[in-house]
C-alpha cells in the first residue's frame, strides 16, 4: 500500500493533482483544500495517500495531512459516504470545523457540502458524535488525539489509523500507539507498533 508520497507538483485539474516522484508521475485525487495547500506547479509537496480498490476502479486518494486522511476514513466509513462525497465535506470544511459539527451535532454545517442532503448529513455527525468527541484538532505539527499525541511524519500515525479501521476509538488507540512508541522506541517499525498497540488496546 502507497501511505505517502514526496515529489513535485507536476499538474492538477479540479479534483486530482500529478506528483512526480522521481520520474513515475502518481495521480492522486484531493479535496480543494488540499490542492490549494499544494501550491503551483513545480512545488514540492507531500500527500497523505489511502488506496481505494474497487471491481471497476483504482485510485489514490490524496491529502495534507494523515489528520485528514484519518477523517476521511472515519467518513467513508458511514453508509452512503463515498469517496467523492468525504472529499466534498473535506472541501467544504476544514477538520477542525467538521469535528466540531459531528462533536455538537451540527448537521447544517455538514449539509453544506455538495451532494449532502439533509439525511445523509444527520446520519454522519449521529454515526461520528462519539469518535469525533475523543479526536482533536489536527494541527500542522501531529495528529493529536485526546490521552496522547503521535508526531506526523511518524509511523506512528498509520498505527493509529490502523487501530481505528479495527474499531478502536480514537482516544484508546492514540494512547496505545503511544506506549508502543516509549516501550519500542520511534524507530520501530509499523508492523511492531501495530502489534504491539492491539495489545495495549485490547489489554
């Protein structure tokens, strides 16, 4: 699985951008957030990435931060929620703004996305409430979760995320990704930490 490209930015249109890591060019599709943070051509940039596979379709799917990937996750995670459709509440609200929505139950704010009427958004911030309650804010230093914090840039983050996908909340899966990294030190590799963190999580 590809979890990040660096490399410049080769092109983009209104959905998608083409890094090129040295030499093979990686279409990614992005929020407009995202492509906005990217810049202009020709600029280094970094994206998060998470690999969609379907029976008819491929693709990766780009962001600025594994905070923001994480989310969209957690949304494509709710019935009815595609990856065009968390791509369009990603663009229509920044992280910060969306956990607060799904933390006080604002299905407004998330209605104002394109393509999300008044039901699906009631569905996302009822199914998230809980999750988005135990996350915090993603900052440009971490991801940070309520009862610990993993540094971005750290293998440490895909540990988390790989907790959450096994239905870990985000507040149990941060903390025990956390002791993985004291106990095993930040030079452990993913794999480790994930064994490691199920342990304290489950323990």
């Amino acid at each position: 699985m590809i979890a990040k490209l660096t490399g410049i930015l080769d092109d983009f249109g209104p959905d998608w951008a083409v890094i090129d890591v040295n030499g093979v060019g990686y279409m990614v599709f992005c929020s407009a957030r995202t492509l906005q943070a990217f810049g202009v051509r020709g600029d280094k940039v970094t994206a998060h990435t998470e690999m969609q596979v379907s029976e008819t379709d491929m693709r990766l799917i780009g962001f600025t931060s594994a905070g923001e990937r994480a989310w969209f996750r957690l949304l494509t995670h709710v019935q009815g929620v595609g990856s065009k459709v968390a791509l369009a509440i990603l663009s229509a609200l920044t992280v910060e703004e969306l956990q607060k929505a799904c933390a006080h139950g604002d299905s407004a704010m998330v209605a104002r996305a394109n393509g999300v009427g008044p039901k699906l958004a009631a569905r996302i911030v009822n199914e998230l409430k809980d999750k988005a309650g135990g996350m915090a804010f993603a900052s440009p230093g971490g991801v940070a979760v309520s009862g610990g914090a993993v540094p971005e840039g750290n293998v440490g983050v895909d540990a988390v995320s790989a907790l959450l996908n096994l239905g870990f909340k985000p507040a149990v899966a941060t903390q025990a990704v956390a002791g993985a990294i004291e106990e095993m030190g930040e030079d452990a590799g993913l794999n480790v930490l994930i064994r490691v963190a199920l342990k304290k999580a489950a323990g």
